[in-house]
C-alpha cells in the first residue's frame, strides 16, 4: 500500500456543527446555496463532508487541508472577509446549536509507505 495521497495536506481543520433537532436538510442546503460559492473561492476544495450516523446525532462536518498554520490563517481570514459570508451566517445562525473546530496534524506512519 503506497498511500501518499493522505498527508498532501498536513493540516486539516476538523469542524463539526451540531445542527437543530429535524433541520439537517435546511441547513445543507442553506450552507451548500450560500457557503459553498465562497468556501471553494477562499478555502478551495474540502477533503470531504459527513454527517453522523453513530454517535451523537445531527453533526454535520467538513474536513480542509491546509499547508502550514500561516495558509490557513490567510485562507480563513479572506473567507471571513468575503462581502458574502455574512449572509450565509445570517441564514445559518439558527439552524446551528454548536460548533467545534479541531486543527488536527498528519502523522507520518512508516507502514503506510510500505508495499503489501
């Protein structure tokens, strides 16, 4: 297995937001309307979205990779500062009823570079 693929970003910011009982579909919708446009231009491309399945309910989180901390600063601060993101916090703000935000760090695992 020759998995170099995993650690091409070295950062990743971790988020799950819990979401109101009953309004995951309005708020991925809200979020995908309204955020996505801005989040692909500043953030560029996600690792990935996922909702709970086992555990605690009604979390929906995304994953983006970063280069260091300085390219994730830059990249958060041009989103906060995007004309458009106060309205998706603004559709946004009562659908959510709380937030975590992880910046987690890649581990380097000699088996991963191993051939099976």
């Amino acid at each position: 297995m020759n998995n170099v693929h995993y650690m091409s970003k070295p950062l990743v910011d971790h988020r799950i937001y819990t979401i109101a009982l009953r309004k995951m579909p309005e708020f991925v919708e809200v979020f995908d309307r309204l955020a996505m446009p801005i989040l692909l231009q500043t953030l560029g491309h996600p690792i990935g979205f996922y909702t709970s399945l086992v555990g605690p309910q009604n979390q929906f989180v995304h994953l983006w990779g970063y280069d260091d901390l300085a390219d994730y600063e830059r990249r958060c601060r041009a989103r906060d500062l995007h004309p458009d993101f106060a309205a998706y916090l603004q559709a946004s703000g009562h659908l959510i009823t709380a937030q975590e935000t992880r910046l987690i760090r890649a581990t380097n695992l000699a088996s991963l570079h191993q051939a099976v």
